[in-house]
C-alpha cells in the first residue's frame, strides 16, 4: 500500500478536495461578513485575517492534486513494468 491507499482501489481525491473547497467557502464567506460588519462598526480592522482559511485550502487542494498525479503516475509505471516482465 502507497501513501495509505490501496493500489487495488485507485479512487480520485477529488471528493476530498471538493469538501475542503466547500468548508473553506462556507468559511470564508463567514469570515468576510465578519470582517465586513467590523468595519461597519467601526472596530479596528488588523488587516484582511480571512485570506488564511482559503490560501489553506488552497495548500491542500494543491497537496491532493498532487497526490493524484503521482498515484496516476505509478499506476502507470507500474503497468508498464508488469507488461514488459511479462513479455520476458
């Protein structure tokens, strides 16, 4: 088993990476409207705090993208080498 996955059950994570994109814009979003009604009210605001919610996001969805690649990539690596083994 690679990186926890079984190489039998080659699944995409692109389940996983559509709930990360969808918590963090429900997140966001909150946090946006938080930010928003401090400035309406006039309470300092220390800079744009929400921008770390999406650039995580962002990280993972980056991160699991990756993952596929490379598990796509010895899939079919993999193949290949099993193909040539056997036309020994």
């Amino acid at each position: 088993m690679l990186l926890g996955t079984n190489p039998a059950e080659q699944r995409s994570t692109s389940r996983m990476r559509f709930t990360v994109t969808a918590v963090a814009a429900f997140g966001t979003a909150i946090q946006v409207i938080v930010w928003l009604l401090m400035a309406i009210f006039g309470t300092h605001l220390d800079g744009p705090w929400w921008l770390w919610t999406p650039a995580s996001a962002l990280a993972i969805n980056a991160a699991l993208l990756g993952l596929d690649h490379v598990r796509r990539h010895w899939a079919s690596t993999s193949v290949r080498t099993e193909t040539a083994q056997e036309s020994l």
